[in-house]
C-alpha cells in the first residue's frame, strides 16, 4: 500500500508535518486523532493528491485504487441520485463516455479502423463490469438506506445527511482497496451509523479515517495516527488503547527525566564541593562532562503533553419567561410541501432538549422554522417573552463570510463587543494570536465551529439552537461544549447523532418519527 517518506508540510511558519515516514499496511483500518487545526485533513488530502507538500515521498503503488470521502457534499451533483452515484466509478465512467463517442463515430464515418476501436472499448467496459454498474449502484443506495423512489430525485433536495450518504454511495460503487474517510459518521443518523461501522467491519482493504466519535474509533481502529504540533505518532491498538499508551508513555519519559536530573544534582554537588582542590579537579572535569551528556540525553526525551482543551463561557444577559417555545399542531415542510405533520412541542426555561430521528425527518427543517428562516405551513407557534435565540446552523458556510477572517466573523455576527473581546472568547477556544486573522476559507472545519460557537457565547442568549454542533468539533472540544451546556443557565434546543454529547447534558429527549406523534420524553 502507500508509503510515506519523511514528508514535511508547513503553512508559513507553521509546520503542520514533521519528518512522517510510514509503510501504510494492508486490510488495516487506521484512525486518525488529533486536536482541531492539527493538519489532519490536509494530511488526508495530500494522500489523496489534492494538496502539495514541502518535502519528503508519497508512493502509490499502481494497484492502489483510491477512494476519498470529504467532509461536504458536491456543490454540482449530477441530475438524479442514481447518476450522481454511478459517477463516483471514475474508470467505468471514462470508459463509457469513450463508448459513447466511438459509437457515435461509428455511426457517422464506419471503417474497419473506427470499428476495432469501438471493440477494444466496448470489451474494456464489459470486462471490468461496466454493464454490472447501475444495478452495483442501485445495491449500495439500498444499502445506505435510500429508497428506489429516491433514484431519479434530484440531490440537491436531499437533507445534509443524506447528501453525505450519496458521496459514501459514490466511494463504495468505484470498489477502492484504500478507503479515506474524512469525519464519516458527521450527517449519519444512527441506522446509518449502525450499516456503515458494519461495511468498514467487512471492508476488503487498507482504511485510514479521520473521527472524533470514541466508539466508532474504538470499534474500527487497527492503528491510531495521532497529529500534534507538527508531530506525527503511529500507535497500536484502538482509541481506548492509544490514551493508555500515551499516558503510559508520557510517564516513562517524566519518570526517565526525572531520574536524569537527580543524577546531574548529584554530580554537581561533587562538582561544587571539590571543582576548586587539587587532588579533586580532574575528577570534578570529568563529572561536568558527564552533567552535559545528561543534560543532552535529557533534552531529548519527549513528553507528550495532552492535547489543549477549550473554554466555553456561556452566560446569560437576561432571563426569559417561563414557556420559552409552545408549538401547537405544526407542520413542516418547504414550499408548503409537509415533510413533517402534528408537531406538539413546550418548552419550559431550563429544558435542555434533544432533538432525535433519522435523516430527512425534519429536524434541521424544524429549527429553522423556529428562528423564522421558514415559514410553518400551519399551526401554531409562539416565542415566549423576553427569549433571545443564538443559532448554529449545520452548514458553517450559511453562516460564516469566507472572505473575512475569523475575528471579524465574530465581530460581524455580534454586537456591543469590542475586537479585545472578541480575541479573549477567540483565544478561549484556542483560536489565539495570529490565528484570528487568518482568513475562514482557510481554517479547519472544527475551527470554523469554533468562530461560529464565539459568536454565540459573545450574545449571551438564553435560548441556545444548534444544530449537529460536534460535527466539526474534536473530542476535548466536544466534550468542553457539553460541560459548558450542562452548566448554562439558558435553555437548549440541540439537533446531535452523538450518543455521548447528548447523554451529557440532555434533560429531554423529542424523538422524530413520521408514523407516529412526536413526544417530548423527560430524561432521569
């Protein structure tokens, strides 16, 4: 498989990677962890050829057949969802489009010579299972979940979690032997989850994956790569057990320390009691000798510190009445079309509630409705007094300006606050000194949750709308939000697939579901 050699990434000053050499092995599923902004998708990106590195080797062998997932959809899919996905076999596709254009030579200027050609084609694309595709195709939509009906809709009316699905469709269809998979599990609700760690499970093939869900690392994981400040650590074993040899290995080397330096004290003691007598100073030389090469070995040990954990200070300007949302008989759609029917949802100052249900349920749709984005086709919907909403949209671009930099999207999405303060909340989610201006297009996804997430804390609302806002965000970062919600004294209103996050801090549960009436569920 691919073979990495002493590759060197840097960003200005910055190095992203430091001196990374790595034999990726065969059928090994491997994770990679590290904190936002770390370089884990750029290093996903420059296996994959999208992205230039400064130094250093990355081979491919010709057998290779790579199969990249990003983080977002195609902006310009294809008419329906079943051309969208048979897209995604590259080399069937080419072939067939050089079908297509033989058969039409064919038909316009016959020869012997444009006849033989169109066979030669005609034979590569039934060889390699051309005639096989759309119904290869059709199998792994089922597969994820979509319905035949669904086939010849257009994409772009999908949901943002099935448009996801639709990119999974378009890497399994083209069978790749080394799968990489930028944050997969980020639109999957759980069915999709479930069918997805199953396929990975049964994968044929070398697997590298970016993720920040623990589990889905724990049950994958063959490997671990961890990216930290330019350094690039392989570790054996899953998730659970890379934090066990990382803190295993951070005590050796404190302890390895720690004993250098109690040697280098005691020579110097002999060093200052006898440097200055005569039968003495050669051996005191020796031992300052001695002191340097301990000192030497000692600067050379490495100890891994934790990776920087976040701060998220949420408060409250004022307090909003007690019923903060009552919704009565609602139906939700687009275009006056329901795609959701006989909502019933109170919500009372406090509540910190889950929204829950598969893709294309409604659920995004319905806090949009909420902050007025979308009109309620009907029923009834009233904001309680005195409620302040702060939002967070599933897609960072529908709120962040790409050509500004990360403190003046704060400064531009809030008001009342000055650029020292915005800095401060910025540098409290890590996003420091030279950082904030740097320009959004160029910031990490978790990054680009971080700026979206300062604006909020900087309005102090009171009621809190966000919609999958762990996608993005690394665990520590993930983890920092849900403590910073279980402590805010506002009220939540959170879309999330994440088991973990929402059992944190969720005191209700509104589970979502087309064939029956929806019920806020009060958690114990």
């Amino acid at each position: 498989m691919i073979i990495v050699k002493d590759l060197v990434k840097k960003f200005g000053d910055r190095t992203i990677i430091r001196d990374f050499s790595y034999h990726f092995p065969k059928n090994t599923n491997i994770g990679i962890v590290g904190p936002n902004g770390a370089g884990k998708t750029t290093f996903l990106n420059i296996l994959a050829g999208l992205e230039e590195y400064d130094s250093g080797e990355v081979i491919i062998p010709k057998d290779c057949v790579l199969g990249y997932l990003p983080q977002n959809p195609n902006d310009n899919p294809k008419e329906t969802v079943l051309e969208e996905c048979i897209s995604g076999h590259l080399r069937l596709c080419e072939l067939q489009n050089k079908l297509h254009l033989a058969l039409k030579e064919l038909s316009e200027n016959y020869s012997e010579e444009v006849y033989a050609n169109y066979e030669k084609i005609e034979k590569a694309f039934s060889d390699q299972g051309g005639y096989a595709l759309e119904s290869n195709a059709k199998g792994v939509l089922v597969g994820l979940g979509f319905e035949t009906s669904q086939f010849d809709e257009s994409p772009l009316i999908l949901s943002g979690g099935w448009r996801m699905r639709l990119e999974l469709a378009k890497l399994l269809v083209n069978e790749p032997n080394f799968l990489i998979l930028d944050e997969p599990t980020n639109h999957l609700d759980l069915p999709s989850l479930t069918w997805l760690e199953g396929y990975l499970k049964s994968f044929r093939g070398t697997l590298l994956f970016v993720s920040h869900d623990r589990e889905f690392l724990n049950n994958l994981s063959d490997q671990i790569i961890h990216i930290s400040n330019g350094n690039v650590k392989v570790y054996n074993g899953n998730f659970d057990d890379f934090v066990e040899q990382r803190e295993a290995n951070s005590e050796f080397a404190k302890k390895q320390k720690e004993a250098l330096k109690r040697k280098q004290d005691h020579l110097q003691e002999f060093v200052d009691k006898f440097r200055y007598k005569a039968s003495k100073a050669k051996q005191a030389q020796s031992k300052i000798k001695m002191i340097e090469r301990l000192k030497e070995l000692e600067s050379r040990i490495d100890i891994e510190e934790s990776d920087q954990k976040p701060v998220f200070k949420m408060a409250v300007e004022k307090q909003s009445g007690k019923v903060v949302l009552d919704l009565k008989d609602g139906v939700i759609g687009y275009d006056g079309i329901p795609l959701n029917k006989n909502l019933e949802l109170r919500i009372i100052r406090g509540n910190k509630i889950a929204i829950i249900g598969t893709n294309g349920i409604g659920k995004s749709t319905l806090l949009k409705t909420i902050i007025g984005e979308i009109p309620l086709i009907s029923g009834e919907m009233k904001v309680g007094n005195n409620v302040s909403i702060g939002y967070y949209a599933q897609s960072q671009l529908d709120i962040l300006d790409p050509k500004l930099d990360a403190l003046e999207n704060v400064l531009k999405l809030t008001k009342d606050i000055n650029q020292q303060q915005a800095r401060a909340i910025l540098g409290c989610l890590l996003i420091s000194k030279d950082d904030v201006k740097k320009p959004v297009s160029v910031l990490s996804g978790g990054e680009k949750s971080k700026v979206i997430i300062a604006a909020l804390l900087a309005q102090k609302s009171n009621f809190l709308i966000l919609d999958e806002p762990t996608n993005h965000l690394d665990m520590s970062s993930a983890e920092a939000l849900s403590e910073a919600l279980n402590g805010y004294d506002g009220t939540v209103l959170v879309v999330s697939h994440n088991r973990s996050f929402i059992n944190s801090f969720a005191t209700h549960i509104f589970a979502m579901d087309k064939t029956k009436k929806a019920e806020l569920i009060g958690i114990e």
